[in-house]
C-alpha cells in the first residue's frame, strides 16, 4: 500500500486529495483558497471529520505546509515520506504530451512555453508544483495533462482551416479540455458495453465549463473545446463556438478593445450573460421556472447547443452505442438531461425513462429503456482518481 497526492493548484487556490494506492482509497481532501490573503481558507476532510481554518497564507507554499502539518496532525501520516508520489494536474500539454509525464526539467520546461496558451492554469500549476517540490524532494512528482488524451485526434479534426504558417509557427490547432474526465468516462462506461469489439461513447462532461467528446476503442477522436476551453458549447460564462466575426464586429460597434472582448467572452457570457441573472444553472432554472424568459432562453441554448454535439458526433462515429452525462450539471441536473434527451431521441432512436431520471442526482445510473439503440448513462466523473492512476503507475515502474 502507498500513499498518492492528487493536486490541482489554481492561480489562487490549492485543492488535493490523498489516496491509499493501488486499493483508490480517499484518506483525506480538502482545499487551500485565497492564497496570497490574510483571510485565506484552510479545509480538510478525513474520515467522518472535518476541519477549516481561516488565516494568513502568503503563497503556495506556505499552503502546502499547511496540507502536510493538517495530515501530520490529525494522524493522516505518521511521516512525511509516507507519501511517495505526487500527481499534479495540468491544463495546457499542448502538443508535446500525449500522455502523463514525469515531472524533470524537461516537463517543466515546456509546460511554462505554454504559458500563453492557458495563462491562467499553467503558471499556476507550476507554481503548485514548485511548493510541493519543496516540501516533498525526494518523491515522484508527475504531470498529468487535460489535453493529453485528446492528442490521438486526427489532422482533419484538430486543424484550423488558417493560413499554415500560423498553425506550425504559433502552433494553433484544436487542444479540447477536460480530457482526464473523458478518458475516465470512457474507462468506466466500457462495463455498460460488454460484448461490444469497437465501441462509440459520446461524453457529456457539463458543468460551470462543459464539454464533448466522441470516442471510438477508448481514444478520443474529436472533442468540442478548442484552442483555449473559450471554445465548444456555451458554458456558465463562456460563449462557446461563435461567429469569428462576432469579436470584430462587436469592437468596432463598442470601441472596446480584443482583450476586454476577449474577457466578456469568457467571464460575461454563457449563462450570465443571455439569462443576466447568474453563471450558476441552478439560478437560472429556478429564474426560468419563475417565468423568466431570458432564463429559459439560456436554458434553450444550452441544451440545443449539447444536442447539436451530440448529433454531430453521432455522425463522426458512424453511430453511438453509449451517451455520457458527467459533472456538476450533467450529474445533479434531471432537468438538463431531459431538455437533451428530448432534443435528440427522435434522431437516435433513444427510449428514455424520464421518471428514473428524475431520482438521479450525483448517482450513477442507466436512464436509458432496454428498447433504447444507444445506452444513455450518469457516471460521476473523478478526474483525482485517473491523476492518482497514472501518478502510481509512475512509481511504480
């Protein structure tokens, strides 16, 4: 038995949890939040017990001293090397990785040239990555990438129909997101297809940021975000797919400039921004069953977004024998499912028990009837899991 760290370091937060492996036991979770302030949030799960704490926490490493004395303190580990690997998550591997990493200085190396890719993430999680370096020297430390497992995409399916040279220059292709999720999913909805040699699942990974992928033998072929996670269905502030015209159009017509548009598009759109009354879905269905009509206009969207996906992945697969509802929406949200189902059950011959789903919330379970042609399914997704996963495979080699 060993003990694994799964970290996702944020610009301003740290959230981890740690695992007895190979057995995928929790020991313990929580979170660091508003690193670099005097009044940031300490909190920790283990066992039926729970601690928080707020205090002053001037950087990452200082909050990852803060997650080893909690374990040490509570009796979570005896010693600190009991831990014996680390696996950090990483939004941006761009085209470099196709799989999980040892953390050298070669990863890391090329994880800050991607920097501007995802400046938000990857500078942040490099800069968990150098705390807990600190701290735990002499265990493994692995880089597990959100864009890795979409790396087996064909050319046709990443590539950007611009000028070549921008492609090969500033290496601007299609990246997705979310896939440590997908590649999850895809792993555990293979138990619904048994007997099945090639099979074609459809992930629906939904939440605040929400995305699709089409996978065919467990390997992703296409997927809906894009360069950035800006791009696919609309999401809780971001847009989606637009109209390139749109940014042009709208800076001439607003005198505001590309990077302010460029915000508005991530953190102003979506759902806050067609319904103006929240980015959080549970808002905006109870603003819509109020009668809100811009609330159940973004519902609307939403939900006819994911469908068009849906079917055009129906399509890029030559047929679907499972479909995937994940995350925060796709897991809690029997509204939403429903909204889809109906929208594509006509097209894909689904048979759906919409009372069933009405009692699902955070709960695996098959919606679909036995007559149904695809498999329709709610799988809680673990992207901490499949970090732990690959981190230990690591170790142990």
């Amino acid at each position: 038995m060993s003990k694994v760290m799964a970290v996702n370091a944020g610009s301003s937060s740290l959230k981890f949890k740690l695992y007895e492996m190979p057995e995928e036991k929790v020991l313990c979770s929580g979170n660091v939040e508003r690193i670099g302030l005097e009044d940031a949030i300490f909190g920790m799960k283990w066992g039926n017990e729970s601690e928080k704490k707020i205090l002053p926490v001037k950087d990452h490493a200082k909050g990852v001293e803060l997650v080893i004395q909690g374990m040490l303190e509570h009796g979570i580990v005896q010693d600190m090397n009991e831990i014996v690997a680390v696996g950090h998550r990483i939004v941006q591997g761009g085209k470099y990785f196709s799989k999980s990493e040892l953390f050298d200085e070669d990863t890391e190396a090329k994880i800050e040239s991607l920097i501007p890719l995802a400046p938000l993430h990857n500078k942040a999680h490099l800069v968990g990555f150098r705390a807990f370096k600190q701290i735990l020297p002499n265990v493994v430390h692995v880089a597990v990438f959100d864009t890795a497992f979409h790396q087996t995409m064909a050319p046709e399916d990443y590539i950007f129909p611009i000028p070549k040279e921008f492609t090969e220059k500033y290496d601007c292709r299609r990246y997705g997101a979310h896939g440590t999720s997908h590649k999850f999913l895809a792993q555990e909805g293979a138990k619904y297809l048994p007997g099945v040699e090639h099979p074609r699942i459809i992930s629906c990974h939904i939440g605040s940021g929400a995305s699709i992928t089409a996978i065919k033998d467990g390997k992703c072929v296409a997927t809906s975000m894009g360069l950035t996670p800006l791009g696919g269905i609309m999401m809780g502030t971001r847009t989606g797919d637009l109209d390139p015209s749109v940014m042009n159009y709208l800076c001439k017509c607003t005198g505001i400039s590309v990077e302010e548009m460029y915000q508005i598009f991530n953190k102003k759109s979506g759902f806050l921004g067609v319904s103006a009354v929240s980015n959080d879905s549970r808002d905006v269905l109870a603003a819509a069953a109020a009668g809100n009509k811009d609330a159940q206009l973004s519902l609307r969207l939403f939900t006819r977004r994911i469908a068009d996906f849906i079917g055009q992945y129906f399509v890029r697969l030559g047929g679907a024998d499972l479909i995937i509802f994940s995350a925060g929406i796709g897991e809690n949200s029997w509204e939403a499912r429903e909204e889809i189902c109906k929208e594509i059950a006509p097209a894909l011959g689904l048979s759906i028990d919409y009372e069933f789903n009405k009692t699902l919330r955070g709960k695996e379970g098959q919606i679909s009837k036995p007559d149904s042609k695809i498999k329709v399914v709610i799988i809680p997704t673990d992207e901490e899991v499949m970090i732990a996963r690959d981190t230990y495979a690591f170790y142990m080699k």
